[in-house]
C-alpha cells in the first residue's frame, strides 16, 4: 500500500500554464491550456485497488490545491474537485481562530460517504456535519442579531462545544473507538453543562477514564466496529460516574476531584479551625 501526497498541484498547473504560453499554445479559460484537466485526470487516476489476484495492493493519491482568495470556484479546483473522491476544503480564517485542524464543513464533501466508516462512528456522527455547517450559519447571524430564542442559543451553544471537541493537536492521532465515544458525548448533549474553556480538558480525562474503568468496551468497538445498547448504556453509566468526579471550578467549568482531596481538604480545614482557637486563647 502506499499513498502519494501532490503537494501540489495548483503550482504544476501554473507552470504549465507558462510554458504553454511561451509556445503560443491557444489558452482557454483563465489562460489556462486546453489539456490542463487531462494533466491532472491521467496523473491521479492513476490511484486504484488492485484485485487479491493481483496482489491486494493499492495507491492512494492526496492532491493538495491552493485557492486564491479563497475561490473554491476557480478552474483547477474545481478539475480536481471532479476527478477525486471528496474533499477537504482548510480555511485561513478559523485556523487564524485556533480552530485546528481548520476544516470547513460546509464546503468538505466526502462521496465515498458511510461506506469508508464503521457502524458506530457511523452511529454517533451521522447528523455532525449538518449540525456543525448550521451553527456556522447561526454564528454569522447571531454577529447582527440582538435576540436570539431559546432554541438558537442552544444551537449555539451546543456547537461551539462541538468545535472544541473536535480541535485536534498536530501529530496526536486518535484511535477510532476513542473518537466515537468523544463524538458520542458531544451529540448527545453530554457536554451541555462543561463550560466551553473546559471541553478539551473534559474529552481529554474522560478518554482516560475510559482506558482506566472501561477497556474492555473500548476494545469491543474497536474489535467488531458497532455501538451497541450494551455499549451505549456502559458509555452513559460512564458518563454519569465520571461527572460525579468532578466540582464546579470557579470559572464555571469543572475539575477532577477523588476522595483523596476531599480528606486533605477537611484534614486542612480542621488545621485551619484549631490554629484560629489558639489564636483566640493567646488574646
């Protein structure tokens, strides 16, 4: 198996386009020459499954294109648009917003669909994308609306919870039963109530939870690729002990606490009462 990154393919058009040019090649659209779609199609068509009989192997090709001014619209984003199996469309502005990594989804398209995802990833994200494309919409609204009803402001809030949750740091891979049960919690509205400073802090401890309590669930789901209810019941009990861990912060957020802080807190407190006696008889 192996994958080949063009990195990219907006430059190589361009040279082309120049050397065209110098030829006196007849340019077309954006001066661009005519053959400048058959230059990428032979180039990443190239990318196929071989049969077991042929051994089993396969390329997979990743094109990367540069959008001008953000024109998704342009002549070779749209060729190569044509040509691949989806895309990933990254915008500058919300990775300037530490939105990382900076997808889009609105403009992202995947027409491979469900078919390259197991059933419980399947399960849990179903309505992501609609959801998260909707409160970008809202978000852009909600700059020049004054008053918002109470299902808006849930929309809101629930969304910029789903952004936090899917941040991801740079080279921190995830493995897929750890994503369904982060998705599952930010669909289901488990994060409702963690405040949007904490959400990563929370995915963060819950996964370690998980590993610690519930290993075995994960390695169901990464084992037969299903949510089950068995599996969703053990991922709300889950849940519901894990917040139970877990105080409000002064920020409104929420942090781990176990019965050992609590004892060293009232072990504290009672030094704290017993010096303030003493105090009180030396006056």
């Amino acid at each position: 198996h192996v994958l080949i990154v063009f990195d990219d393919l907006s430059k190589q058009a361009e040279a082309y386009r120049a050397v065209s040019l110098l030829l006196r090649r007849p340019p077309g659209r954006e001066a661009y020459p005519g053959d400048v779609f058959y230059l990428h199609s032979r180039l990443l068509e190239r990318c196929a499954k071989l049969s077991d009989d042929m051994g089993a192997g396969s390329m997979t090709g990743l094109p990367i294109i540069e959008t001008k001014a953000g024109d998704v619209s342009a002549y070779i984003p749209t060729n190569v648009i044509s040509i691949t199996d989806g895309q990933i469309y990254l915008q500058a502005d919300l990775f300037n917003s530490d939105v990382r990594p900076a997808i889009d989804v609105g403009v992202s398209v995947s027409r491979v669909g469900g078919a390259a995802q197991v059933k419980a990833m399947k399960s849990v994200s179903g309505r992501l994308k609609v959801d998260l494309a909707q409160f970008r919409e809202m978000e852009a609204f909600a700059m020049f609306a004054s008053d918002l009803d109470a299902a808006s402001r849930a929309q809101l809030e629930r969304g910029a919870r789903m952004v936090e949750l899917l941040k991801q740091p740079q080279s921190s891979p995830i493995p897929v039963e750890e994503q369904v049960a982060i998705i599952w919690a930010g669909t289901t509205g488990e994060l409702d109530s963690v405040a949007v400073a904490d959400v990563r802090r929370f995915e963060q401890e819950f996964i370690d939870y998980l590993r610690r309590e519930h290993g075995d669930m994960l390695a169901g789901i990464r084992e037969t690729g299903k949510l089950g209810d068995d599996t969703e019941a053990t991922l709300n009990s889950a849940m519901v002990a894990f917040k139970e861990q877990f105080r409000a912060s002064g920020d409104g957020g929420i942090q781990p606490g176990s019965d050992e802080d609590d004892e060293n807190r009232d072990a504290m407190d009672v030094e704290d009462v017993n010096q303030e006696q003493i105090k009180r008889q030396k006056r």
